[in-house]
C-alpha cells in the first residue's frame, strides 16, 4: 500500500512524501525479514538514492 500527498494537521515534524504500510504474520516474521541476506542486498540499493524511517507496530486498528 503506497500513501501520497500527506498533509500537517497537527505537530512540526517534517513530514514524508511517502508512506508504506507492510503486513507480516508477526513480529519475529518481521525481524527476520528485515535482517535476511536478500532484504539486506536490496536495502542497499534502496540506500543509494533514497532515506527510510521502518517503525515496527504490533497491529493497526
């Protein structure tokens, strides 16, 4: 899921052009994910011309 055009409502943080929401089965799925050799290969492109803030969330109500 991809988010566009975000807009301030409250608060002073600068806000991102782009928000990314990903579902995993749980947490440890997630950590494991994340710190997996074919992740980390593709992290490092991503690196290259882009910045990323991962925020890991129990569930979204």
């Amino acid at each position: 899921m991809r988010g566009g055009n975000p807009e301030a409502m409250e608060g002073e943080n600068v806000l991102p052009d782009a928000a990314f929401i990903i579902e995993f089965p749980d947490r440890i799925f997630a950590r494991d994910f994340w710190a997996s050799k074919e992740f980390q290969e593709l992290a490092v492109l991503r690196r290259t011309g882009s910045t990323l803030n991962a925020i890991l969330v129990d569930k979204l109500t």
